[in-house]
C-alpha cells in the first residue's frame, strides 16, 4: 500500500488532539457536499427546461428540415432532393410553402406567417396534440380553404374559433411594379375560412404568428409554381439516428442546401440557455472554490497538530514529498467525500423532483405549461461536477500545502 495514502487514510479517521480539527474537517466535507449537491441540481434543473422546451417544438417542428442555402424557395423536383425522398429511414416528406401576409378580419388586421402544407403534415408532426376545439384537423376541401391559426393571433384578431367571415389573406405580388395610384392592385387576395381548430405550442414565435393552410393556398397567394417550396419537412422511421441520416442527407443535397435537426431550427433559443447554463456552472465553481477554503484550514491545522509525526517521519527517511503528499491526499480524500455525497444527493433529489414535483412555481394557477421544476439528470454533467469539485480541491489546497509542509520542515517551497 502507498504509505502517503496509508498515512493520510490514518489522519482523516483517527480522533485529533484538537476537537475543533474534526469540527472543522466535519464543516469542510460538508461544505464541498452541499457545493456539489447545488451543482447536481442546478444543472439538472437546466437539462430539464431544456427537455421541456424540445417537448413543445416537437408538435410543430419536424424532424429534419431541408432549405436553401441561399435565397427563399428550392425547386421540389430538383434531381438530389428527389433521390432523398427514396431513403428507406424517410417515413414522411412534406412540401412547405410559407412568408409574411397581413391578416384582415372585422376591421382588424395583424402581420402573420402562413405556412401552406401538404395534407400529410398530421402525420410528420405530433399537431393534433396541441390542437383545441371541435371536429377535425383539414387544411382544405373541395370549396374551400381552412385556417388554423395560433391562439394568440386567434385573440388577437377576435376571431373566435368558429369566424362566421372568412380570413382576408393579403400578400404581395412578386415582380410587380408598385402602383401608388392603386394600392390594392400591388397585393393578391385570398379568402380562409374557420376550420374550427386553434394550436396552443406555448410559444409566442407559433402561436402568435403562424397559420396553418393548404400549400395550394399559399402556392396561390405568393405567386408559386408547383414546384416551388419554401422547405422539405421529413419524419424518419422509428429507430434511426438522426444525427448520422443528417450527415447523409447533407453529401446527397450539397452545400446548396440547409440540413436542420429539431435543435439546429431552434438553435437561437438553445444556444441562450446553453450559455445561461454554463454561466451558472462557473458561479457555482466559483463558490465551490470559497466552499474549499474550509479544506484549507482543516488541513492548516492538521499540519499543525502533526508537525511532532513529521518530524518523526522525516527522522525515518521519510522524503520531504512523502509528507507534502500525505496532507494532499487527505484534502483529495475530504473531497472525494464531498463529491460522492453530494452527487448522490442531488441525484437523489432530482429524482424526487421528478416522479413527485416537490418543488412547484408557487402560486401560479395554471399559467405555467408545467406547475413544479423540471429535471433532466444527465450522466455527462454528473461525471463533469465530479471532476470540477476535484479539480478544483487540488488546485485550492495544493500550493498551501506545499507552503505550510515546507515551512515547518524548515526548508522553503519546492
């Protein structure tokens, strides 16, 4: 066995000649335990809002989204879009036509985004899950289109669900020259009527903006060939690695297109709370550190009651490393200590949160999605907490320890 880490183990459980040293290592373990279980938690609780967040994008971001590189729309025919469509892992594809148009109904007119899609777009998203009121999704019949617009802009318009007058749709004409002597010549207009259905994604970007058409309709409005897509919308088969399919799908297209996973198409709103995250992660670091100090001075003063061991130690041969290394060994071991328990309490505690919802947002009375914290523990970041509370240990105790062991041996620090 090595004699540093024989000795150290001694020193850590054997009783001191000064309570107050096993007072102060007691504090010290538990300081590191309650840093690290904040850390668990604290990143858990990031995970978890971001799972949450992905949940919602689910119902109306597809699985991978195919767009131009460059400018707005692609042709649909195009040879290497066609040959993608053939993959046995696609399971759905869906033709998107969507831009901006201005909504008018009983006086009252809004900016809004219509996205025209093909009638298959129930099965390539989980839509009917956010879906509110009677009857079923259509985008269309033999007469008629049909609207189904966000909540928000439902209340913003004052349409209700079931508009007794159509939608007036207006959208500019492209390669048209501007009339100022006849303003409503420069626009096209189109006509969509209540569908009975409104979509609730808890997401002010959908449920404020968006209007879910058919592509014939938005084709018609923007002035759009048949071939003509703003997007290739695709559901892949249960079981296939998105992540791999992406790569494959990106050499088939080349670099004239963009191939967007669910995460890529909402990469703004994630890269925001990876950063939140890692900002919470370097101030929990930072009080680990402070949390450490209390290593420091339980091992100042174990080096202090030991100093007759030392010298006994040193009068056996025993190097001047061999003793610097026994106290570093028992500051490893204090936070070896600290890390474990406060891993496997803030494991424990998350998984509490989950299955039981502990903690809640207080008295919020429905105006959350969820009504308590959600958590998300990821193996990653337990394992990246546990190397930061030893890290961190080594390099808040090792130059004191060095300092104090060299000054009582009578020599300077090494």
């Amino acid at each position: 066995m090595n004699v540093s880490l024989y000795i150290a183990r001694r020193y850590l459980f054997s009783k001191k000649s000064h309570q107050a040293i096993n007072i102060i290592s007691g504090v010290a373990v538990a300081g590191v335990m309650l840093a690290t279980i904040a850390m668990v938690c604290t990143l858990s609780v990031f995970n978890g809002f971001r799972m949450l967040v992905a949940e919602q994008f689910t119902a109306f971001d597809p699985e991978i989204k195919i767009t131009a590189d460059k400018g707005k729309t692609f042709n649909a025919t195009d040879s290497a879009v066609m040959a993608i469509r053939a993959l046995p892992e696609i399971a759905v594809v869906t033709e998107c036509v969507e831009d901006k148009v201005m909504v008018q109904y009983g006086g009252r007119q809004v900016m809004a985004t219509i996205k025209g899609v093909e009638d298959n777009f129930a099965e390539l998203t989980s839509i009917a899950d956010v879906l509110i009121g009677n009857g079923t999704f259509k985008l269309h019949d033999n007469t008629v289109d049909y609207a189904t617009p966000g909540i928000e802009l439902t209340g913003a318009l004052n349409c209700g669900l079931y508009h007794a007058a159509p939608l007036e749709i207006y959208a500019p004409k492209r390669g048209h020259k501007v009339s100022m002597a006849n303003p409503a010549s420069n626009f096209r207009k189109g006509y969509l009527y209540a569908s009975g259905k409104t979509f609730i994604v808890n997401q002010p970007k959908y449920d404020s903006n968006y209007i879910l058409t058919s592509i014939a309709f938005a084709r018609d409005i923007f002035g759009r060939d048949t071939t003509e897509v703003n997007s290739l919308e695709l559901k892949t088969k249960e079981g296939t690695n998105i992540g791999v399919l992406k790569k494959q799908l990106q050499t088939t297209l080349g670099d004239d297109y963009k191939v967007e996973d669910r995460f890529e198409q909402q990469a703004e709103i994630f890269k925001i709370m990876s950063i939140e995250k890692l900002i919470s992660y370097l101030f929990l670091s930072f009080i680990l550190l402070i949390a450490c100090f209390n290593v420091i001075g339980s091992l100042s003063m174990l080096i202090l009651d030991k100093k007759r061991d030392m010298n006994t130690l040193r009068g056996l041969g025993a190097s001047n490393k061999l003793i610097t290394n026994i106290f570093i060994i028992e500051g490893s071991m204090i936070s070896i200590a600290g890390a474990l328990g406060g891993i496997i309490i803030g494991v424990a505690l998350c998984l509490v949160q989950e299955n039981y919802g502990v903690i809640s947002f207080g008295d919020a009375s429905g105006g959350f999605i969820i009504d308590h914290y959600p958590v998300d523990i990821v193996a990653s970041d337990v394992a990246i907490v546990f190397v930061t509370v030893i890290v961190v240990g080594l390099i808040a105790m090792g130059i004191p320890v060095k300092y104090l062991t060299g000054r009582l041996l009578g020599e300077k620090e090494e």
